[in-house]
C-alpha cells in the first residue's frame, strides 16, 4: 500500500495523508487483484471461501 499509495508523495499535513489512504482503502479491498489470494480481490476472496465452508 505504501509502494502504491503514499510513497514519492510529499503531503502539507496528516490529515492530507489520512484522506489519501482513505480513498486508496476501498480500490484495495475491492478492485486491485492480490497475487497471495489467486489474484482475486480481498472482496472476492472473502466472498467465495464464505460460501464455500
């Protein structure tokens, strides 16, 4: 997330950092493809092995 969200970026204050992490947070959990999960989003993750136990 740092890699992808918040490094190289210079920020005027904390709350300029939360708000960026903020809105990068749902593009993470819902959109971005994780190699560790077979390159489903945590989203679809969760959802399949909830429905499948």
């Amino acid at each position: 997330m740092k890699s992808e969200c918040i490094h190289d970026i210079t920020f005027s204050d904390p709350e300029a950092v939360a708000r960026k992490v903020r809105s990068y947070i749902p593009f993470y959990n819902n959109k971005r493809k994780h190699s560790a999960l077979g390159y489903m989003t945590p989203l679809e993750y969760e959802h399949k092995t909830a429905y499948t136990q």
